[in-house]
C-alpha cells in the first residue's frame, strides 16, 4: 500500500524560486533561492534530514 510522505511544490517569483514543502514530521516549510539549484538542494537536504531522524514503518 502507498502512502503519502510529503508534498513538494516549486514555484517561480520574479526573481527567485520557491519551493513549499509539507510533511507530516516537519510541517509545512518554504525555501527560497534565485537559483533553481541552489532552492532544489535545500529541500533535497531537509528531506533528507527528516527521513533518516524518522523510524521506518
């Protein structure tokens, strides 16, 4: 059975990128960054973060 861990959404401002995270564990969160590397990588290590401090199920 699937279920769902966390909710991603990038979004372009004017002169940034915005990404809204949700997730059970950490809530909802907003990283912004004017590059689309720079905002995708610090999701990529908050998630990280979140899902190795996580028990398994």
């Amino acid at each position: 059975m699937e279920e769902l861990i966390c909710s991603v959404e990038f979004l372009r401002g004017a002169s940034e990128l915005v990404a809204r995270v949700s997730s059970e564990a950490g809530g909802v969160r907003e990283y912004r960054a004017p590059s689309t590397g720079a905002v995708i990588d610090q999701v990529v290590n908050d998630l990280q973060e979140e899902f190795e401090a996580s028990p398994s199920t």
